[in-house]
C-alpha cells in the first residue's frame, strides 16, 4: 500500500506512526495547502514528496492510495476526487456530512472497483467481536448508556472569540460529529439503525454542538448516546441487560478494558495495551491483502447508516448543517 496522505493536522502524527509500524504500509507523499506546512510533516516522517493540489497527488502514479485526514465538510469531495483518479480511499471519520454523499462515494467504489475505508477504530479491535460474541449472556438487553466527554484543547479559543475547525459548522465540527460519532457507530455497528431518534444539544451562538445527549430507540431497549468537548468526566460504553452486563472503557473509540458480569456467574474480564490504532492498521492490511472487497462494502453499508443516523440527529435537533 502505497499511501498518498491528506492533511497536516495533529491526529496526522499518530496515523503515520501506525502506517510506519505495519508491514506493507508506506506514506510516500503528503498533500497540504501550504507547503510549508506539509514539509513540515513530511520530514519529521521521512516522506519523500509534499504536494500543494490535490489532482497532482492523485495524479501521482507512485500511489495506489489516498488516505484523507482534512476538516469533516472537506471528506466528500476529496474522496471523490481520489476515488474518481482510480486511486483506493482510507478517510477519517465522519465519512461524510450527508447520506447522498457516501451514497454516491460507495456507487462509484463499487463501480470502478476500489477499496473504501472509513478509519473507525472500534469495528477493528478484538475485543468489540468479544462484546458481540457475550451479548447474548447479559440477556435481554434494556438500556446502553455510551458517554464520551473529552473537554476540547480548542474550547478556550472558541470562548475567547476565534472558531477552531472542530466548533465551526462551515466544517461540520462539534460535538456530535467528533466524539458522539464513536457512541452511534459502536450502537449501530452491533444492532443497525434505531427505528427512531433525536438529538438534544447545546448550541453555541454560531449554532455548533459543544455537548449533547442522542437517544437511540430500538424494539426493546434505549441507547442513550453523550457527547461533549466543553466537559470531561470517567467515559465509557454500558450494555445493560436483564441478567447482566457488559462495560467498554475507556471510550467507545477504544476497547481497551471490557468487563462481563452475568447473573450467578464468574465475572470475565478481556485487556489489551495495544494502540487500537494499530489493530485498525492491521485489518485494514489484511482486509487488502485477501483482495476482500466483499468486506469492504459490507463495511460501507454499516458506515452509510451511521451517516444517516447523523444527518437525522441533525435534522431533530434543527442544527444548521
């Protein structure tokens, strides 16, 4: 996998760390606006080309890969134009702002035969195929109760009078977009989209969610999805039924530590200190590997309901977006 990076921002750090560290992964180019700014990133990780056009970089017949990493609003049409190039797409969450989006971004994956990705850690980690695997012994599942609050480094800025990208609606920041995203993929991802939902949010002036609650219902049980980056408190994912429980943490995005208790019986317990950012480089490579595109797409339908769970949240909270 020849990679073609888009994006300087500072998540960029820890994607090139991983690529380096997985065998058959190599970024040999980084597209930024400015050049100064992609050399900056560029030699920091020993790659070799910086580009200032995203058409030359995917243009570039080096790489068979775009891995994009720009503000949310920007995903779609650089995907396309990747996808469109003939180059595979790896992009980072939230795929798209819009249903039609993705919609129109896997038609054309499909057609051309491509690879398309959206970088969600959770569906890659071992021990969310744990969590499926004992859902069935906590019984009859009631309520999950997903809470990510994660105060934001660029809150302050946002309160001092500046819009950061991640509070700027220009860009699809916020809350929902940012952190609540991992709570609905990690619910969605095990049991589809909820019959019915709506978004309670606070909105700052400029109309971005700085925190909200998203209730997600299902035949038989809530999901109750939190949000913030204007508060931070103990996070996790609780799936809560009549004859036990199971307890993800320290966030939905990581399942680092899951406890299952049951009713009667002995209380398990699964760990792991490895970076789930490698275990998504690692599927990822796998899944690339085998040529398995059937995998690939089934992935995309789960990534299109999550889109259009979001754009429904939206819409039920009136959100200008």
């Amino acid at each position: 996998m020849k990679i073609g990076a888009v994006g300087t921002s500072f998540i960029m750090d820890t994607i090139l760390e991983n690529m380096q560290a997985e065998e058959g992964m190599e970024c040999t180019a980084i597209y930024s606006r400015k050049e100064e700014t992609g050399r900056k990133l560029a030699d920091r990780f020993g790659i070799r080309q910086v580009y200032t056009s995203l058409k030359e970089l995917c243009a570039d017949p080096t790489l068979d890969w775009i891995y994009i990493a720009s503000p949310n609003s920007l995903h779609y049409e650089q995907a396309k134009t990747a996808l469109l190039a003939g180059k595979h797409v790896l992009c980072e969450k939230p795929f798209t702002t819009t249903s039609a989006q993705i919609k129109e971004l896997v038609e054309i994956a499909r057609s051309k035969k491509l690879f398309l990705f959206e970088a969600i850690l959770p569906l890659f980690h071992p021990h969310y195929q744990k969590i499926r695997e004992y859902l069935p012994q906590i019984g009859n599942l009631k309520l999950i109760l997903g809470t990510f609050c994660q105060y934001s480094s660029r809150y302050e800025a946002l309160m001092a009078g500046n819009v950061p990208n991640v509070f700027n609606p220009e860009f699809a920041g916020g809350a929902l977009m940012d952190l609540n995203l991992y709570n609905i993929y990690f619910t969605v991802g095990l049991f589809g989209k909820p019959e019915s939902l709506q978004y309670y949010p606070t909105l700052f002036e400029n109309g971005v969610d700085t925190n909200g609650i998203l209730i997600l219902k299902y035949p038989g049980f809530l999901a109750q999805c939190t949000g913030a980056k204007d508060a931070f408190c103990e996070n996790s994912m609780q799936l809560l039924g009549d004859e036990g429980y199971i307890r993800v943490s320290p966030t939905a995005s990581n399942c680092q530590e899951v406890k299952i208790v049951r009713r009667g019986k002995e209380e398990l317990s699964f760990s792991t200190d490895t970076n789930p950012w490698a275990y998504e480089m690692r599927g990822l490579a796998e899944l690339v590997k085998n040529q398995d595109y059937e995998e690939c797409y089934r992935r995309l339908d789960t990534a299109i309901q999550v889109v259009e769970v979001l754009e429904e949240a939206r819409k039920s909270a009136k959100m200008s977006f």
